[in-house]
C-alpha cells in the first residue's frame, strides 16, 4: 500500500471553555468598571490624586475602564491579583509574581514582573493593592467541565462535520512504478479530484484506467443544535458558579429586572466589597479610618431614575430620608441647600389627633 495522504488530521482544540469564561468574566468586569470610587471623609467628597487615580487614569497607559477591566479578569480567571504602586503614583498591576505568605508576619511579593520588567524590590502587603477570589471550588468545576465537555463538544463536531459529508472510495491497480516521483503525480491527481469535489457544485472527473472513484454516502444527521446545547450547557455551569443568573446570559426579558438585582447583590456586590475592604485598608490610616474617612463606591444602577420617582417621593414626604440623603442613594453627589438637609413629613404622615385640630380650626 503506498502512503497516499487521504485522512487529514482533525484539530483537538476546543475553544468552547475560553469563550464560556471570556463571556461570563467580560460581563463582570464591564459592570465593576462603570463604578465611581470616591473617598468620603464623613459626608464630604474628597477629590484628589487617588480619586483621579481610581477613575480616570491609574497609570500612563490604561483608562481607569480598562484597568478595572483587566484587574476583574485577573481576579476571577486567575484566584488572585496584585497592584501595585510605582514611584510616580501609578497603580501597575503585576503579570506575575511571588507571594511569600507568614503566620504572624506581613507577607512578601517578590519578582513581581509587569510587561517585561521585572522589580527587584521586594513588597510588603501593606504596600500592595492585593486581592483573592477565593474559591477553590470553581477552579476544581471548571478543570473537570473541560475534559467532560471539551470530549463531548469535540465529538459533536466531528459528528457534524461529517454530515453530508461526501465520501469516497479509490481503488487503484498495483502500480509498477513506485518511485517518488509516481507517487507525487498519484497523489496530485486524487488532491484535484477532492478539491473539486469540495469547491464545485457540479464536478465532472474522467475515468482513469485502474483508477476507480466509488462514492459513499452519509446518512448520520446530528443537528447543529447538539453543538448549541453543549455550548450552553458549559456556559451555564461557569455562570452559575460565578453567580451570574441564567436568564440575563439567555437574553430573557420575563422578570429582567429581578434577575439583574439578583445579579447585582449576589455577583457584583461581594467583588466591590472585597475592593472596598481592600481599599480601606491599604488607602487610609487606621486613626483616621475610625473618624469617619471611607472608601465609597457607587455601583451603575440597573433602575432609571424617573422610575423610582414615585418611591423617592414618599421616602422623602414621609420624613424617613432627607433630599441630601436620598440623593446619596441615587447616586447622586450632595447638594449644597440646606432645604434638602431637612427632614419634611406631609399632612398625610401627621398623627390623627394634630390631623383633627386642623380641620377644627379650619
């Protein structure tokens, strides 16, 4: 039999894993990036390097977007992150690092590379900007999901490749001449009898003598749907675990706005908060911390704000909130009024007696 090349090799490469985390981490980290970080000082709004640094440009070369962006996918893809502070201010974060961790000491990072350079410096903990997922439990789901689904998603799509798949069958006489030259004219022959077949919708091929072409037919159907389900059902397994609800990742708009508060409080909240910690932390001193200084971060809202009119409306008649205070809530900055530092309750929220006495003198 001479080494004709008829079975071409099929690729191993599953790319379904990298897209169903890219989706599901590219969703979180575009929500963390449209917050607003503002350092408060009671009620007061501190506006200075850090604040420029948090949300306009943290180093020379990303937008405080894109660093939040890569910051998030660090974070989740890789259990870890770590920031760190250059001598001009900029927040960097590392590529790599060495984490030297101590029972009653402060932990050290060493060989910390960014791009391709690597500090020689060696970092306390309470010089860096550091964070953990920490949860083991999707790394082990995740490395599990890929070799059952990778297995499963890259038989389906054999499978569906070989659909309507023509085949065919060359039967040749023993060939005499066996020299490499031959078997290059041979094999140059069947490569344009292929490629026809392939490219033309309508291929006609001479007979040779001792050369013959016996088509076969393929009447296995497997739907593409088959390699949608498996698709979805990986995805499904990452969102879950990240705690991304379903039905925002389906486009579904039946109780959307239930699912995206869900997705806000159960997903985005404890990411902001472990930032929020972090921050406080390593940004302010401790003294100064118990005073009253805080970071304060304003997740975007998933509601309009002409939607909520109504409920604003009562909070504020009802006296449970004054203007400055809800404007807070809305996430809106304090206005300099003190009308709105009031607190107001309408007749409709007055006892019943006082209700009484108007209308008596009235």
């Amino acid at each position: 039999m001479l080494d004709f090349d008829l079975i071409e090799g099929t690729s191993e490469k599953i790319h379904m894993k990298k897209l169903a985390i890219q989706i599901c981490v590219d969703m979180i980290a575009r929500t963390i990036s449209q917050s607003d970080f503002r350092m408060k000082n009671g009620k007061e709004i501190i506006k200075d390097e850090l604040y420029y640094r948090l949300n306009v440009r943290p180093n020379l070369n990303q937008t405080a977007s894109t660093f939040w962006q890569e910051l998030v996918h660090k974070l989740i893809k890789e259990n870890e992150v770590l920031v760190i502070k250059s001598d001009t201010d900029d927040l960097l974060i590392a590529d790599s690092f060495t984490h030297t961790e101590y029972a009653v000491f402060e932990d050290s990072f060493s060989d910390v590379t960014i791009k391709n350079y690597t500090f020689n410096h060696t970092f306390k903990m309470s010089d860096v900007f550091y964070l953990q997922y920490t949860n083991e439990k999707l790394t082990t789901l995740l490395d599990g999901l890929y070799t059952d689904y990778g297995e499963l998603f890259g038989r389906i799509v054999e499978f569906q490749k070989r659909k309507n798949q023509i085949r065919g069958v060359v039967d040749i006489e023993t060939v005499q001449d066996k020299s490499e030259a031959a078997q290059a004219k041979l094999q140059n022959y069947i490569n344009k009898i292929y490629k026809a077949f392939s490219e033309k919708s309508v291929a006609i091929v001479p007979q040779q003598k001792g050369f013959k072409l016996d088509e076969k037919s393929n009447t296995n159907a497997h739907p593409v749907d088959e390699v949608n389900k498996v698709t979805d059902g990986f995805l499904y397994q990452v969102a879950n675990a990240l705690g991304i609800p379903i039905a925002l990742l389906k486009g579904e708009m039946a109780d959307v706005e239930k699912q995206t508060r869900n997705y806000m409080i159960f997903c985005i909240d404890p990411l902001l908060k472990k930032i929020k910690d972090e921050c406080d932390a390593k940004f302010i001193d401790k003294s100064v911390y118990l005073k009253g200084k805080r970071m304060d971060i304003r997740r975007i809202s998933y509601s309009n704000i002409f939607d909520v009119a109504t409920a604003v409306d009562k909070l504020r008649s009802s006296g449970i909130f004054n203007g400055n205070e809800l404007r807070e809530k809305l996430g809106e900055e304090r206005a300099d009024d003190p009308m709105l530092d009031k607190f107001v309750i309408t007749k409709n929220y007055q006892e019943s007696s006082e209700a009484l006495k108007g209308g008596e003198k009235e």
